[in-house]
C-alpha cells in the first residue's frame, strides 16, 4: 500500500529565501507525482506533474524533482513571497495513472 | 480554463437526513472522484468514476454511495448522514490518459452534520 509522507507539517521563511519541500513515497512504482497548492478553506490547485520517466519539472519560480528508486520527491521555491504562503501538497499516482495517495502537506509560511 | 464546480460550499444537515453533494466538470473528463479532507488525515479518496455509470470505491466508500448518470456530473451520496461525515468534502476531475492526467478541483463543501 503506497504511503506518501511531507516533512516537516510546517514552516515558516522570511521573504525572499529558497525553499525546499520534500515527499517521500514507500512505493516506487508510480505513473507520475503531483504537487499541489491549497489556500485557507479552499480547493487544491494543481503546481506540477512530473511523469515517472521523467527528473523534473519547472514552471516560473517553481522546480519539482523526482527519484523514484530513492522515493523521494522535492518541490523547490525560489525567491519566495508572501502570497506563495498555502499549504503544499504531493500526491503519488497507485494502480493507474489516476488514481492518487496524497500526503498531508506542509504549510508554508513567508514572512515579510 | 477548467471548471470544477461543486454546488454548495457550506451545509448544515442533521442526523439521519440523505445529503447530496453534487459536483459538474466542464472540460469532458473521463475521471471524477470525490475526497474528504480532515486535520491530521490529509485527502481520503471515497469513490472514483472512470466513465458514465461506472464507479470504484476508494479507501473510505462506507456510509457513502455515488451517482455518474452523465459524463459532466459526479454525485456523492449520504444515505444516512451521522456526525463523523462532518467534513470538507473535494471533487475532482482528470482525463483518462496516463500524461494528461492533471486533476483539478473544485472550492469543496464544509459539511456539518449535527
């Protein structure tokens, strides 16, 4: 049974630093990795997938790695900012392609 | 862009009644699944839908049932509510194929069951 955990739950950064996320997964066989984005009492917003045969992805300020024979995945922020606080959230693809075990994200904190 | 739409976003309902969460996608997705999100529990997946008519139970399907009568429509059904379905409720839609299969959400529904 797949199980994705995110460490830390929390944290907080000031302005303008890098930042890495990471997910760990206990299956490596997976389709494909997905992070996400969820603001205060609101749905998720899909940051970026990366497919099993692939080492990362990349859009704007944000770069997602994966390793499958390690487990890991990382999510990359950088030059954070304030409105890049949320909590984030990866989700590892089980059985399908579609079907998804998310992890119980890390919430993130800029602080100006 | 893609729209998934979830009809309520706050419900207060009371024990024993049948609630109906309903949810519509507009981007002809062959996948719909409703999750519930709880603190400390992070998304539970309850039923999946790969086509019309067609259902999977997830990980948590008990006390829930679901309804795909059309491809833009994926419904979540209560039959009889109790207090430990209090919860936010996230419907979600992705299309079929493995490298397109992005899945968008809806704003959820707060669901108190009292």
């Amino acid at each position: 049974k797949q199980e994705v955990t995110q460490i830390p739950a929390a944290l907080s950064v000031p302005e303008g630093e890098n930042l890495v996320l990471n997910c760990s997964f206990t299956d490596s066989a997976i389709y494909n990795l997905q992070w996400f984005r969820q603001d205060p009492g609101k749905g998720l917003t899909s940051l970026l997938l990366i497919q099993s045969s692939q080492r990362e992805q990349t859009s704007g300020r944000l770069n997602a790695s994966l390793d499958k024979s390690s487990g890991r995945s990382t999510l990359y922020i950088a030059a954070s900012q304030p409105g890049d606080s949320a909590t984030y959230l990866c989700a590892a693809s089980r059985g399908t392609a579609s079907k998804l075990t998310f992890g119980t994200g890390t919430r993130l904190q800029v602080t100006l | 862009d893609v729209k998934v739409t979830q009809s309520s976003r706050y419900l207060v309902k009371r024990t024993g009644e049948k609630v109906f969460l309903e949810c519509v996608q507009d981007m002809d997705h062959e996948n719909m699944f409703w999750y519930r999100q709880d603190p400390g529990l992070g998304l539970r997946l309850i039923y999946f839908s790969y086509d019309v008519k067609m259902k999977e139970k997830g990980d948590i399907p008990e006390g829930y049932s679901v309804s795909r009568e059309k491809k833009e429509r994926f419904s979540l059904i209560l039959e009889s509510a109790s207090t430990n379905q209090t919860s936010m409720y996230l419907c979600a839609s992705s299309h079929r194929r493995s490298g397109q299969n992005i899945q968008y959400f809806g704003a959820g529904t707060r669901l108190s069951v009292l």
